[in-house]
C-alpha cells in the first residue's frame, strides 16, 4: 500500500522528529503492508504552534469560503473513493462491500453535510438587547479509533473547519494510511497550510502529548471509556473542553407485538457488521419469554449464513481479547448457540460469528463492550423488565426497539437510558446527533449539533 514517510505539517509533507516507524499489518493474512512515522511530543508540539499560527486566520475566513474549501474536500475525497475502500480493507480488513458503501461513501456525505452547513448556520443571532455570537473555540485536538477511520475523521475535523477551528488528527496506528489519503484530499482542497495537521503515533506517545498540549482549546476523542477517562482527566487539569464519544452495550428491544423474524434478522446483522467493531452495535437482544426459543433458533440461524461473509477483527490482541470474552460467557452459564472461540482459520484475525442464549443480564457479556462479532440474548418478563435491562449497564449510546405499531415502540424508546433509538429498523441519518448518555461519553457528533461542539459563545448588550 502507498503510505508517506512523514507527518502532514502546516501544509506539506515533512520527515519527523521521531525515529520510529509504525508497521501497519492487514488483519486478513497478518503481513505488513507499509510503515509510517511513530511521531512523538516533539512532532506534536510542531503541528499545534503550526495549528496556532493558522487560528487567526482561518477563524476571520468568511463561512462562504469555509464552505467552499469543504466542498472541495469532499470532491476530493469522492474522487479517491475506490482507493479508501481498498485502503481500508487492506489495514481494517472490511470486506470490500462494506468499504466501499460505509467506509468511504458515509464519510463523502458527512463532508457534504458540513459543507453546507457552514454555508448556512447562522453563527450569530440576536436576544433581546444582546447580538450573541458563536465563535471557534480555537485549535482541536482529534483523537480517532480505528474501527470506522475516515468517519471518524471526517465527523470531528469536517466540523471544525465548518466552525472555523483549526486541527491536529492523531489517527489510531492500526489504520494511518486511510488517515494519510484525507491530508492528501485536504491539500487537493487547497484548505490554508496549518488549518489541518497530521501525526500519526501511537497513543501513549502522541495522543498523551496532543491531550495535554497547552495550545490545545478542545480535545475530540472516540474510543474506549478507559482511555476517555484518562483523556478528560488530563483535559480537566488545564479546565480543557472534551468531546467524547466512548463505548457502548446497546439494547435491540423486541417487543411481544414485534415482527419478530425482521426484528431478529435485522439484529443479528446489525452486530455481525463491520465484524462487530462498532461502539453502537445493538450487543444484546432483549425477547419476551413467551417467544425467546423462537428468537434464539432464528438468531442462530441468520448468525450461521455469515460464515467467511465477514472480515477480520483488526489486529491479533482484539482477536484474543473478543475470544476470551467468549470464553468467558460460556464459563458463567450461557449457552452458545452459533460460534464459539476456536478461530475459523489458520491466518488472520478472525473470530466466528457467535450468539450466545440464556444470558442473564449480570452477566460478563451483557454487561461489558466485546467489540466483536459476538450476540447475547436476554429473555424478559414484561415491558417493565425490559426497560430495567435495557437501561442496566454503565453505557447508553444506542439501541433499538421493535413494535407492530410504530407508537408503541415510541413510548418505550422515550424511556431508554441512551444516546440514539432506531424505530422498527429506522435507517441511520448522518444529520441526526450522535453520542450517548452515562459512560458513553460526553457531547455529540453529526449535523448542526456536532457543529456547536466546536463553537463558543459570546454576547453583546446594546
């Protein structure tokens, strides 16, 4: 794969100040398909005064001309997109459908959105006496996880270009070169040298020092609750704003009116996606009593048919990780149903697709994020069960909830401890905020609301 050997520094590709070299390793066959820099705080220092330097300006940018750079961006990207897709099943290992409809094609439309948006958000309004003004809240530091790389990219810096802010990227090391080909759509773009900077690292190194940089105003992160909380610790040393989009165990709610084979069949493929590394992943599957039998032989049916359908986890500590989780479960007393840990081939990460029954809601696997391709299905006695296990664990980032009517499942949804609901299998909308409740994190992305996290606020009286 092409890769750069430098960071993407105020404009242009320059060597780093770091020796040391990340190899990044296709999950499917375990060989190292390129290097690039380890940068270091000395790296990160450079691309925040280069960041610091560009404020100025670029906040002053009319959003018009905010707007139009954004538009090139995405142009940009849209004309690299069967090279993102191939990029990310090489260093992700998603099968190349998936790279090529959500990989790289959610990421162009996110850029879009926020194209126009810059174009026509209102960024002062008037209140009474007062003319209030939303201004950038200056240099953004963005921290992104290697399971979803370009979105999550795009979702934290296409904002705050929109805003007027200027940003260092530190991607996650399993995935820099998807990282690498949006510096390159952002210099095709002709966005002024400094507004966005690059440094890939690793994350005790680069991210720690990106973190707790005094030129830093914001720091965006999306990961594990683990590592957010350290990140908001350090950031709440200097009183630094964090956004935070973390962890998630999400409820896929079946309601005894339901559908109940789609509500299922719908589930199961919503966990197998992306080989189950998805923070909003509906992990467990909550069936009324009367058919929880019923529900289990479908879901371990629809589980079988993936098979080889799905990619690799992204690197072999995952794999040993999401393994051990199943292991785990069935130690405590669930009965797997499709699966297991024994890995289903000789190279590569993978794990099999595994759905788990007669899970109880204290439970290892329903209380903990596997981040694989791992389903746990809990039985319940009455809605008021349901919500009590739905609303049980520390996270509350997504979910779901299927009705035979759409205001049943409404009413149960508007109960739920949790950041985003899909209705009866409602289709995910790249301008509706996202982010969760609990120790699912702090803020939202996505649309006008992941706008306002990089904004602040000032009025003036008259």
């Amino acid at each position: 794969m092409k890769a750069h050997d430098g960071i993407y520094l105020d404009g242009a590709w320059r060597p780093a100040a770091g020796r040391d070299v990340i190899e990044v390793v296709d999950p499917a066959d375990e060989q190292v398909i390129a290097r690039v820099p380890a940068g270091d705080a000395e790296d990160v220092d450079a691309a925040v005064r280069a960041a610091r330097a560009a404020l100025p300006a670029w906040a002053a940018t009319p959003p018009a001309e905010r707007a139009a750079r954004l538009t090139a961006l995405r142009d940009a990207l849209a004309s690299r997109k069967d090279e993102i897709a191939e990029t990310v099943t090489a260093e992700l290992g998603a099968p190349p459908a998936l790279a090529q409809a959500v990989h790289a094609g959610l990421p162009i439309a996110v850029a879009g959105s926020y194209a126009e948006l810059a174009a026509t958000h209102s960024f002062e309004e008037k209140v009474g006496n007062s003319t209030v003004l939303h201004e950038p809240i200056g240099v953004v530091a963005a921290i992104t996880p290697w399971n979803y790389p370009l979105h999550q990219i795009v979702a934290k810096v296409a904002p705050a270009l929109a805003a007027g802010c200027t940003v260092v990227l530190k991607p996650a090391e399993d995935t820099p070169l998807t990282a690498q080909l949006f510096a390159e759509a952002v210099h095709e773009a002709r966005v002024p040298a400094g507004v966005f900077n690059l440094v890939t690292g690793l994350g005790p190194v680069a991210g720690q020092a990106l973190a707790e940089h005094p030129g830093v105003d914001l720091v965006s992160f999306t990961g594990s609750t683990a590592v957010g909380r350290r990140i908001a610790a350090t950031a709440g040393a200097a009183i630094k704003k964090v956004a935070l989009e973390l962890g998630g165990k999400s409820a896929n709610v079946i309601l005894p009116s339901a559908d109940l084979a789609r509500a299922v069949n719908v589930g199961v493929a919503n966990v197998m996606s992306n080989s189950g590394q998805t923070c909003s992943a509906w992990t467990r599957m909550l069936v009324h009593r009367d058919r929880y039998e019923e529900a289990v032989e479908l879901a371990g049916a629809a589980a079988a048919k993936y098979g080889d359908r799905i990619g690799p986890l992204v690197n072999a500590k995952q794999q040993a990780r999401v393994r051990g989780y199943i292991e785990q479960g069935v130690a405590e007393g669930a009965r797997l149903v499709a699966g297991g840990p024994e890995s289903p081939r000789e190279r590569g990460y993978f794990v099999a697709p595994t759905v788990f029954a007669d899970v109880t809601p204290e439970m290892t696997v329903a209380q903990e994020e596997i981040f694989g391709p791992v389903l746990s299905i809990l039985r319940y006695e009455d809605e008021e069960d349901a919500l009590r296990i739905a609303n049980g664990t520390v996270y509350g980032l997504a979910g779901a909830v299927w009705a035979g009517e759409e205001a049943e499942a409404v009413a149960f949804a508007r109960r739920m401890d949790t950041g985003q609901v899909d209705i009866n299998g409602g289709r995910f909308n790249p301008l509706a905020p996202f982010g969760g409740y609990k120790q699912s994190g702090v803020g939202r992305e996505l649309g006008a609301h992941g706008l306002a996290e990089y904004l602040q606020t000032k009025s003036l009286q008259f």
